[in-house]
C-alpha cells in the first residue's frame, strides 16, 4: 500500500437520522400499546382502585363508639363485636404489626373522639412481624381502615415507588389479581379468588367461620409458617410503636388492653420456646418504659375444644362465641369504670 493511500482520508458517511427517529416511533407505540392494555384490562375486569376500600366497621366509627378493638385476622375471627350493641367496633387486617396499629389507632380516634377503650392485639406476632413487607405493596386493607398512603411506616422511597404503581397507570396491571401465574400453574383462578375473598372479609370487622381446624393446618403447619414470617427482626420500631400508643392513651385518659388471643394446644406445643420468651422480656420492657394506664389480658393458652379452632391460631364461630361471651364481662366492667 502507498503512503498516499495510507494517508487518503477514510469517506465518512452523513450523520442519519433513522436510527433516531425509529428509536422514538418505537418508544412512542410502545408506550401506547402499554397505556391502551392497561386500560383494555381495566375495562374488562373492573376493579376498584386499592384506596377506595372502606371497611364496614369504619362507617360504624362515631362519638357515640366507646372501645375499638384493632388487630389481625385473630381479632377477625376470634372477637364478635355484636353482643356489645354498638359500643365496641371492631378494626382487624391481615396483617397488623404495632407500627400498622398505631397509625390506625390514630385515624380511629379522629373519626371516634370519645372512645375510653382501646383493646390492641399483642404477641409476637405482631412484634416481630413488619405489615409493610407482608402485605406485598396490597395495601387496600388498611387504607379500609382509614389509613393514606402518608400513614403507612414507609421511607420517603417506598411510599414514591408506591404512588407510582397505586397511578391510574398501573394499578390495573400490578392489582389484578387474576392474571397471576399462579392462576395458570400451581393453583387455578377460583382458588386464589376464594382466598382473596376470604382475606376481604375481614374488612367487615367479624368473620364468623364454620371450618374445624385438622391436620393440614393445625399448630404445627402454622407454626412453620410463622417460622418464614420471622427471618427479619423489626421488634425494635415496633416497640417504640406500642410504647409511644401506650404513652399517648395514658396522657388522653383512654384505658388500653393488650391481649393475647387463644391458640391451639398444637400452636404452643410445637412453637419455639424463643418466641415466648422473647415476648415475655418485651412486655417487661414495655412494663418499665410505660407502668400504668394499661393491662394485659393473655389468652394464649386458654383452653378451648378442637372444634372451636378453624385452624392452629384462629377460632371458628363456636370458638368466637365462646370467647366473646369470656370477654365481655370484663370489657363492660372496664367501661363502666371512670374515666380518669
């Protein structure tokens, strides 16, 4: 090769365009056939957005309500608030950790201002177990308990992340709950609706079960269930939480239970002996963080017949009347007691 042709400039061609601009009509019909199927699915299975459900034990909330119970689904299925003619309402979700009940707690009691009576489910449940994480960003539960967004115990993150995906947008997409792989692969649709039904429920404060609790999910099923719930420690902020309710319903002259609900004797057989002792040092510090202006009612190894269990940790409806009927005596004594 010459040292002309080695020194001859390489033709370069002329800056083009397409590639430009097929990356944006790309991106542009993209976009459309994204917003277009977002709300074809919308349109085709309609559904409300998660924000606007409202549990019925909300619209019982008034200045006339005297005591409010909030938890779990053991408050769900273990507590009927129907013999208290009114003055007790009941508040459960799925999943309610200390940081979840004082959030409802606070809303409740802008809806319910004369309330004298705050029964808040205890254990190490709700001490070890973080409701944000649980829920799996399906918060509709808990905004049915009057909660917002701002509410939640989120960081600034997550709470933006929420928004996003709570939009308009694409709520549709990330909230259908039938075009799941579960629906096509381990379990098929009518399962998965019949056990988002079941979680709904509670959303009427009382779930009156006719199930017997057997071997595929007595205690020790439960129990290793739990085990998985536990992987992470968030005793720490749900301390503080309990701790800050009980040091606001003191100041407020509002009387607070803590209260254990019944298991079955296969619950506590098989549970590890940590758990319990891990509660017990964390009421002893709740004892000496706040002494007074609240009790402890610890039901856990209360004994009750198999067939009022539905399960290893829930009550059926022979169980829930057997147990409200324990209760309340001592829930009426307790509002019939001065407020201070």
């Amino acid at each position: 090769m010459t040292q002309e042709a080695k020194t001859r400039p390489v033709y370069e061609m002329p800056p083009s365009s397409f590639n430009g601009r097929w990356f944006t009509v790309s991106a542009l019909v993209l976009a459309t056939v994204f917003v277009v199927s977002s709300q074809a699915l919308r349109f085709i299975f309609p559904m409300p957005h998660p924000q606007s459900y409202r549990s019925a034990s909300l619209t019982m909330l008034s200045t006339q309500t005297q005591a409010i119970a909030i938890g779990s689904s053991h408050l769900a299925f273990g507590l009927d608030p129907a013999p208290f003619g009114g003055a007790l309402v009941s508040l459960p979700a799925g999943a309610m950790d200390f940081s979840c009940e004082e959030a409802v707690l606070r809303r409740t009691l802008e809806r319910a201002p004369n309330v004298r009576l705050v029964i808040l489910e205890a254990d190490v449940i709700n001490l070890l177990v973080d409701s944000i994480d649980k829920s799996k960003g399906d918060f509709h539960q808990l905004y049915a308990l009057g909660l917002t967004l701002d509410d939640l115990p989120m960081n600034g993150y997550a709470k933006l992340k929420q928004r996003a995906i709570e939009s308009k947008l694409l709520y549709p997409i990330f909230f259908l709950k039938r075009l799941v792989p579960q629906a096509f692969v381990w379990e098929d649709a009518a399962t998965i609706a019949a056990r988002r039904e079941a979680g709904d429920a509670m959303l009427r404060g009382y779930v009156p079960s006719e199930a017997v609790i057997n071997e595929r999910n007595d205690g020790r099923v439960v129990v290793e269930f739990h085990k998985a719930d536990y992987k992470k420690d968030h005793s720490k902020q749900n301390e503080a939480a309990l701790i800050q309710i009980l040091r606001a319903m003191r100041e407020q002259g509002r009387q607070v239970v803590l209260m254990r609900f019944p298991k079955h004797h296969s619950y506590w057989e098989y549970r590890p002996p940590e758990w319990e002792r891990r509660y017990r040092e964390f009421i002893d510090r709740v004892k000496s963080e706040v002494p007074d202006g609240w009790v402890e009612w610890d039901y856990d190894r209360l004994s009750l017949p198999d067939d009022q269990f539905m399960d290893g940790h829930h009550m059926n409806r022979r169980g829930a009347e057997a147990f409200t009927e324990l209760l309340k005596p001592k829930i009426e004594a307790l509002l019939q007691t001065p407020a201070s």
